[in-house]
C-alpha cells in the first residue's frame, strides 16, 4: 500500500509537470460541452436526448468521456512509454512492485478525470441551467466503476501493443469512435442502426448510460453495470494472459 | 570465503540466436567479478538472467542463496542492478527519485549522502530528462545503492562518465566492496576492468572464452615483455642468447627485445657487463586490452 501511495503521490506531480496533457485532458470536454450548449441549449425535446435537455444529456456523457480519455489515451500512451524506454525495468529492477506502478497509473486517471469532471459540472451548472445529479452516491459509484473499468482497458492496450507509438495510435482511433457514436457526440437517436451497433460495442457507450441514469433520475442500471463490469474484467484477464506477469521484464 | 553467486550451464536464447551458451562461474562473496568481452558478446544477457530481469533457458542460478526465476523479490531487495538500457520519467527530479527509490527499500541507505557522494546535489532539483548522460549514468548507480545492497550488479557503470567522474566512480566501488559488497561489472574498459577487478571473466560469442585474475590472464595470454633502449648495436646475437628472449630486433638505432620472464632485470645486467648504459632503457608490459584481443580474435 505504502508503494502505491509513494508511486501515485510522484505520478500525480508528474502529470501536473506536463502542462500541455493537463491543458488537453482537462479542457478539451468543456470546448466540446460549450459548443454543443451554443448549438443545442438546454431545452428537451422528446424526440432526442433521453428526452432531457441537450445539456443534461451531455455533462453526464462528458464525465464518461472524460475518463475514456484518460483510459484509452492518456494511461496507455504513459504506460507503453514507460516500457518502451525502459522506465518500468528500472522501476521492477528497484523493488518498486509491478502491481503499484499500474496501481499508480490508475489512481492518477481516478484523480485526473474526478478533478476534470468537477470542473466540467462547475462550468456547465455556472453557464447553463443544468439539473443537479438526482443521486450523489450513485453517480459516485458510477464514475468509480467506470473509472476501473476504462483504466483496466487503458492497461490492456498499454501493454498489448509493440511500440508507445502503436499503442496511442490505437488509442485514439478507438477515441474517436466512441467520441462520435458512443453517445458523447451526436444523440444516438439521430445515428443510422449501424452507427448505434457500433456505438453500443464500445465501452463507453455503456458508462455513459450508467452515469446517465444516476444523474437524469432513472436510478442505478444494472444492465450497463454488468457491461461495464465485464469489460473492466476482459480488459484485466486478457492483459494477465498476455504479460504472464512480465510486464517490465524481458521474456 | 562464501559464494555468493554461483551461475552453472547458462543458457539464453532470443529466438534463433542464442545469446549465451553454457556459461558458468562464481563469485565469492567481497569480490569484485568483471565480465568483459566484445559487443553482443551476451554480458547484459548473463547479468540480466542472474538478476531474474530475464530467464533462462537452461541452467541453474543461485544468487545469495535465493533463485532468481522464482524468489525475485527477494532477490531484488537485497541486490542493486544499474541496468545497461533504462530509463527514468523524464519529469522526475533527482531528489525525487532517490527518496521514491529509497522509501521503497527495506533498510535503505542515506539518499542525501549518495547524491553528494555521486556528485548529485548541485542537481538536487533537476528533472532527470535535463540531465547530461554522466550525470544519468551516476544516478542510476547511485539508484542501485539506495538499499544497501549485499550485491550489486553494474552494466557499463562508466559509460559516458568523463576521466575525472570515473577515477571518483572506482574509489566509489572501492569503497562499497570494502563493506562487504560483491560487485559484478560489465565494461568495456580494460583499465577499470585492471584497476578494480579481482577477477575477470572474458566472453565471446556467448562463452566464457577464460576466467581468471587480470595478471593471471596477463601471464598466461599476452605473457609478452618487451624492452627498448637506443644503443648503435651491430651485433644482436648476445641479446638473444639471454634466457627468456624470444627475439631481438633493430629500428634505427632503436633495440627492442621481446620475451617472458625476468628479461628486463637480465637485459640491464647484461648491457652493463659490456659497458653499455642506455638512459632510455624501458620496459611495456601486456595489458588487459592485449589479453582481450588474443582471445576474442580483435586485431594482434
Ligand atoms: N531482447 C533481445 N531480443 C533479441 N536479441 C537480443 C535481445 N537482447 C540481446 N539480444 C542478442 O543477444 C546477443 C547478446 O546480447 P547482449 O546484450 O547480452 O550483449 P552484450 O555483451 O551485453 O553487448 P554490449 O557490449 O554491446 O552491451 C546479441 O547478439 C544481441 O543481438
Ligand atoms: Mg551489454
């Protein structure tokens, strides 16, 4: 425990020495909330958006994309970097346990997207009108769950992938995906069935109607807690399989 | 005296190459034990395995009693490993990574005094990727000493050091082995290998081609003395008639003997006993580096 707090007290120092990523990571949501709130308002309308209004809809969604980013951008290209320069051999090779430099990597995605995500509510409930979560605790849960399972799959992808170059690449090819159809972008009402299948195979699609139902009043969905769950697990089996453990080590 | 290492039948394999074949040695416990051999010779290969950072295909490893394939953080807690290839994020400040390196290690050293000893702590704050290569190099050795290792395993610890930085680095390594420390050292320097190894075992192609002290290995591979002195000689045939010369040569008015033994004390005593009292009379001995070449086919 004592490893995890040391490696997750220096990671969080190192993230804030990056001003660019935090730039990025933390602005980029509320440059797409205050373009959509321009374009859409907050008015519902039956016909899309849950039937909420527009704004509504989306800061839940924007939590959930939030830490997508995190998870499928920011942890693997961290990750595969820190293997790829020989970061963790160094790290494995000073006692410093494998399972705490992970650890580490999503204690500061936890941090990061729960700071990103005050900061997207501050924002949305000073410019618009937004209705206030119906169920603290719930959405709390819900970003938690997402939260391990969208770092579980940034771990896979981290340590799947040959180069840190491969890895970020697949990393926000998969981004934009669920950017576009996983109900972040466009309302999934207006998407073609295709474009919705897709959309509902990515994670996200899945986080963001659980934290979606917490926040709109629909209480807690079981069905996409199960889906988010069984993503985080096939993220961490498939990565257990795939090192052996050896993460940081050479065959 | 213990051993503290002890490697029999290694075998290492990347594919098709194999890296290391059949190498096996010890090392005694206090002992300064140096590989050296020629590039891909498979020196990081052998230290990587003994220190369970890879795994061997065949063979058994015992270091400080524990093996490395399967009690490796054990092992990792009471050795130090400055790896070859390594990095640290490039954000973190030096005092950061000692104290992080340092807090994770049961009974772990000073941090501050390292830094000071290995010449740190004018940059103390300095990120790790703003630092010059010596300045990396002696971070990650002082790195490897943060917990008071009871072996230490150093790839090319000197790499990138400038003179002054290195003559420090051996007083260093000295000094630690004078505290019971057993130091493994991979280099390509022959006077480090001279100056601080207790024993030196020469790789090529995956083998350990000879094993012994720097004079021992001297003695028996490159045991060549020769002596050079200027005198207007026409007769060489004396010279080589004193035991031990093998051969007996002229350049100019420039005499060189070459032979084994005791040939320089034979020499003088010989030159004198004509009368002859060259001022230049001087001896080269074989290196190291000759031993080196002999044995890994390098230029004679
Ligand atoms: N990860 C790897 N994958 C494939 N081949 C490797 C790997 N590491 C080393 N080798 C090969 O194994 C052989 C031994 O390499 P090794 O790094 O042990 O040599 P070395 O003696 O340390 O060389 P150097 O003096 O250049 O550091 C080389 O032929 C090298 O190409
Ligand atoms: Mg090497």
């Amino acid at each position: 425990m004592r490893a995890l707090a040391r490696t997750t007290w220096v990671e969080l120092k190192l993230f804030r020495r990056e001003p660019l990523t935090v730039a990025v990571t933390l602005g980029l949501p509320l440059v797409l909330l205050f373009v959509l709130g321009g374009v859409f308002g907050n008015t519902p309308d039956p016909e899309v958006y849950r039937g909420v209004g527009p704004m509504d809809y989306y800061v839940p969604a924007y939590i959930g994309l939030v830490i997508a980013s995190l998870g499928i951008v920011g942890l693997p290209a961290h990750l595969s970097a820190y293997r790829e320069r020989g970061v963790l051999r160094r790290f494995v090779a000073s006692s410093v346990p494998m399972w705490a430099v992970i650890g580490a990597q999503v204690m500061v995605t936890l941090v990061v997207a729960f700071l990103g995500s005050v900061l997207l509510i501050t924002v949305a409930s000073v410019t618009y009108d937004i209705h206030f979560p119906s169920s603290v605790p719930l959405v709390v849960g819900g970003f938690f769950l997402s939260g391990l399972s969208f770092s579980a799959i940034g771990v896979f992808l981290g340590s799947a992938f040959p180069t840190a170059r491969a890895a970020q690449g697949a990393g926000l090819m998969l981004w934009f995906v669920m950017m576009i159809l996983g109900g972040a972008g466009p309302p999934p009402e207006v998407l073609t069935e295709g474009m919705r299948a897709v959309g509902d195979a990515t994670p996200v699609r899945h986080v963001i109607l659980l934290l979606q139902d917490a926040w709109l009043g629909f209480g807690w969905n079981w069905t996409e807690t199960l889906i988010v769950a069984v993503f985080m697990a096939g993220a961490v089996l498939v990565t257990i399989l795939l090192t052996r453990g050896r993460l940081g080590r050479e065959r | 005296m213990a051993t503290v290492i002890s490697v029999d039948g290694l075998r290492k394999t990347y594919g098709s190459t194999v890296a290391v074949r059949d190498v096996s040695f010890t090392v005694d416990a206090g002992e300064i034990f140096g590989l050296l051999g020629p590039n891909g010779a498979g020196k990081t290969t052998t230290v990587e395995c003994v220190q369970g950072l890879r795994r061997a295909d065949e063979g058994t490893i015992t270091v400080l009693g524990l093996d490395p394939a399967t009690q490796t953080a054990e092992l990792r807690r009471r050795i130090g490993s400055q790896l070859q290839e390594s990095a640290l994020p490039d954000r973190i400040k030096v005092w950061e990574a000692l104290e992080l390196f340092t807090t994770l290690a049961p009974g772990a050293a000073h941090w501050p005094t390292l830094m000071e000893q290995w010449g740190l702590s004018g940059k103390r704050d300095a990120t790790f990727g703003s630092l010059s290569g010596g300045q990396q190099q002696r971070l990650f050795v002082a790195l490897a000493l943060v917990n008071e290792p009871e072996a230490v395993f150093l790839d090319e610890m000197t790499t990138g050091l400038d003179p002054a930085a290195r003559r420090v680095a051996w007083s260093l390594i000295r000094e630690i082995r004078e505290r019971g420390t057993t130091v493994v050292l991979v280099t390509h320097l022959m006077d480090e290998a001279e100056a601080l190894c207790d024993r030196v075992a020469i790789v090529d192609g995956g083998r350990i081609v000879d094993l012994d002290t720097p004079q021992g290995l001297i003695a028996r591979h490159a045991g060549q003395v020769e002596v050079r002195f200027s005198a207007h000689l026409d007769d060489l045939s004396w010279l080589e008639a004193i035991d031990g010369v093998e051969r007996a040569g002229r350049r100019g008015n420039q005499v060189e003997i070459a032979g084994r033994g005791p040939v320089l004390a034979l020499v003088a005593s010989a030159l004198v006993e004509r009368g002859i009292a060259p001022e230049d009379l001087r001896v080269e001995r074989s290196t190291l580096e000759d031993v080196f070449l002999t044995l890994t086919g390098g230029p004679a």
